[in-house]
C-alpha cells in the first residue's frame, strides 16, 4: 500500500506468530513484521492466504525479563510476494494497549 495513503502510524519489529484460520489451520513461524499499527499487520511470511480470510493471530512479545503474548482479529487485506497483510477486525483492550506502548516506545527511539 501507498505509504501516502496510510494514516497509522507503524513500527518495525521481529516476534513468532501464530496464524489460525479456516478449520483450525495454523500457521506457525518466527516472522519480520514489515509494520505493526493500531489497524493492522504485515507478516513476511513463504505462506499465502486467500484475501479476505477471517484468522485470528497470536503475538509473542519477549523482552530481557518477560514474556507476553496478545491476541488478534483480522483478515487477510493484501498479498504480496513476500508475506501478506492483516487488516485488524478485533483487538481486545489488552491487545490494543500494547500496541499502543510499541508505537509509542518506537516513536521515542526516533527522538
């Protein structure tokens, strides 16, 4: 997508995540995500989905002391030759405040 279109702000940052779609398919990989925002997410990701797929995505996070994972709605928006795109359907309060720290962590590395 056009950079210019966009208006969520995005970081860039490496996690595992896990993918479920369909009849409890799952796809399971340590990936580059391209961007993460408060709208959605690009996994660098071999595998394809078909546009429009409902899944649901598990995020783990792991810093020098902990660990967390968080839990995401979405569909498939975008496929590229290199990963594809979720466009976010659902984030629980959980989810959607730690997105909201990595942005915000991100946007303070950038000062």
């Amino acid at each position: 997508m056009n950079d210019k279109r966009r208006t969520a702000k995005r970081v860039i940052f490496n996690t595992s995540a896990q993918v479920r779609h369909g009849n409890d398919q799952q796809i399971t990989a340590t990936v580059q995500t391209n961007n993460i925002s408060l709208k959605g997410i690009f996994l660098d990701c071999a595998t394809q989905l078909p546009l429009d797929t409902e899944c649901e995505v598990t995020l783990s996070l792991k810093g020098a002391t902990s660990a967390m994972e968080f839990h995401v709605s979405g569909r498939v928006c975008r496929n590229e030759p290199d990963g594809f795109a979720i466009a976010f359907t659902k984030l629980n309060p959980d989810s959607y405040a730690h997105i909201t720290n990595l942005l915000v962590m991100e946007a303070n590395k950038e000062k």
